[in-house]
C-alpha cells in the first residue's frame, strides 16, 4: 500500500531522484508498485517508485528530481512493451524485463 508523503521528504531521502511525465514509464516499471504518493490541494499529484537507480516520479504535477530525457524513454519502454507483450515462461518474462531495467538504470546513471 502506498504511503503519503511529502517531496522534501523523497528529495532529502534518497541520493538521486528521476522524474518523468504520467505513464511515461508504464511499460519499464511494470509489475513494481509505487511505496509513495504525493497530493495537495488539487488531488494526487505523483507516485514514487523506489529502484536501484534511486528514486522515480512519475504524475501530473509538483514532481522533483532531473528530468529523464524522452529519447531514453522511449528507446526503453518501446522494448519493455515488446518483452510484455512476448509468450515467455513467467521466469523468462521477469529475467528479461529485470535485465532491461538493469540497463535503463545504467544508462541512467551515465547521464
């Protein structure tokens, strides 16, 4: 179950904080659920996503942290539809989109 919190918190927690656009990583986190959400006056405004590479924000708005750029998006959660959409054996599926998500986090990194 997610847990309410506030961007002060998630910025001053974690080393490093990616934040993208809603559904921009649909496809690449598949299957993680997110252990934070923020809201405000207006309603939700973002889940967190707790990952190796630190930290990921994904909503409509008040998200922190350096943007992901979109190619890089794109070029991964073009690939992680194509794993999801495959007929693989549950621990081929899970191996080939955990290997997928080590090479985002990589190149991420890289940035």
């Amino acid at each position: 179950m997610k847990k309410r919190t506030s961007m002060t918190y998630i910025t001053a927690v974690f080393r490093k904080v990616w934040r993208c656009g809603y559904c921009d990583l649909q496809n690449i986190l598949y299957g993680i659920d997110p252990e934070y959400y923020n809201s405000g006056v207006y309603g939700w405004n973002c889940d967190i996503y707790i990952t190796e590479a630190g930290a990921f924000t994904t909503g409509y708005r008040n998200m922190r942290g350096e943007r992901i750029p979109y190619d890089l998006i794109e070029k991964y959660d073009t690939e992680a539809r194509e794993i999801i959409k495959g007929m693989w054996t549950d621990n081929e599926y899970r191996n080939k989109l955990n290997d997928l998500r080590a090479r985002f986090y990589n190149e991420l990194e890289q940035l």
